[in-house]
C-alpha cells in the first residue's frame, strides 16, 4: 500500500469514529429536546411556565441530561435480562456484517467501555508465533491449565468480540512494550493503525519483482 492511502487509512480510522460518536449524540439530543416536556418549557404549555428567559436554555438542557439518564439507565437494566442480550447479539451481528461499519462500531463500543470500565480486567498483550515467521497478537488471561499452560485470548480483526482461547507453553510468548489500548487499536483497525518502524513495501514494487521472477 502506497504512503498516501496508509496515511489516509490511519486518518479515517480516527476521524470517523469521533465524528460517527458526535453525530449519534447530536441525533440523540435532537430528538430528546424535541418531547413536549422539554420543548414547550418557559411557555403557558410547559411544565414550569413563567420562567425567565435567560433560565430556559438551562433548563431544557438540565431535563434532556434526566431523560437521556434515565433511557440509558433503563437500556442497561434490559441489557441484563436474556432479552437484552439476544437483542445486543442482534445488534453486534448486524454491525458486524457491514465491512466499514463494523470498524467505527466496534471501536466506538471498545471506546465507551474501556472509558466507563478502564482497562484494568484486560491483560497485558503479547506476541505469539502460530506458523514460523508468522506473529499475532495475543492477550493473557491471567489464568493457566492444570499442566502450568498459559491460557491466551487471541481476537480477530476487526471484531475483537470473537477469538481463540489459545494454551502454550510460557516460553512461546513474546512479551511486547505495548498498552492494551495500542494492541486494540491495530487490532480493531485492521493493522492500517499500526505505526511505522521500518521501510514500507511497496506492493506494486512486489508484485513487478515478482513477475520478472
């Protein structure tokens, strides 16, 4: 790939997600403060008519961040009963089948919740060699087999939600320098994240090569 669309790759991979979140959010308000009960305040119609006018701004904020409190609230009460989750597996196999939108999706979701839970549940990620000269990125457990095995999770891009839980022995783990968070990255964006450390190939150059071959 040459420089100018890896350049290009990488910058989508950041723009888009925060613009998708923006515009979610910008939809979401629009249509809270669109209710009777938050749009007709400071009137004769509303819930707390006479209010000064320099007030209703304020409040029809402070009502929308209430509803939108309690939606969210109410979502994550459903998301903990079977119907919640059968329509999360919905949801996530949907976004999942759109080539471009399964990236942003799954890493807007990654994003909200490393954000509200940290990474503190999440292990320190490694490098292990599935086929000689091939590397891929691993996450440790935390937990070993009966046999003194090192249990590893290794995910697939760009949906971090389905994986391999790998056991090898502790000396064919490599350990890397890297956060949890770059590790996601380059995962959740198919390697277009990854930073460059070295002399980029050139695939048509390759490929000529190649052919003369």
């Amino acid at each position: 790939m040459s420089s100018w669309k890896r350049d290009a790759a990488s910058g989508l991979v950041v723009i888009v997600p925060l613009l998708v979140v923006a515009g979610v959010m910008a939809w979401v308000y629009a249509r809270i403060s669109g209710l009777p009960v938050i749009r007709d305040v400071g009137t004769e119609m509303g819930p707390f008519p006479g209010l000064e006018e320099w007030m209703v701004p304020f409040v029809r904020v402070v009502i929308a961040v209430v509803v939108f409190s309690l939606i969210v609230l109410a979502v994550g009460y459903l998301m903990r009963t079977a119907v919640g989750r059968t329509a999360e597996d919905v949801v996530d196999g949907f976004f999942n089948r759109l080539p471009v939108l399964r990236v942003v999706y799954n890493a807007s979701k990654l994003a909200v919740e490393t954000a509200l839970s940290g990474t503190e549940d999440l292990q320190k990620p490694v490098r292990l060699e599935t086929w000689p000269g091939v590397r891929m990125t691993a996450f440790k457990t935390g937990r070993r087999t009966e046999d003194g095995r090192v249990v590893l999770f290794m995910p697939t891009a760009p949906n971090i939600t389905t994986g391999f839980v790998i056991e090898v022995e502790e000396e064919a783990v490599t350990e890397t320098e890297e956060t949890v968070e770059e590790a996601l990255t380059r995962i959740l964006s198919a390697g277009f994240a990854e930073e460059d450390r070295g002399v980029p190939i050139d695939v048509d150059e390759e490929r000529g090569t190649a052919a003369d071959d």
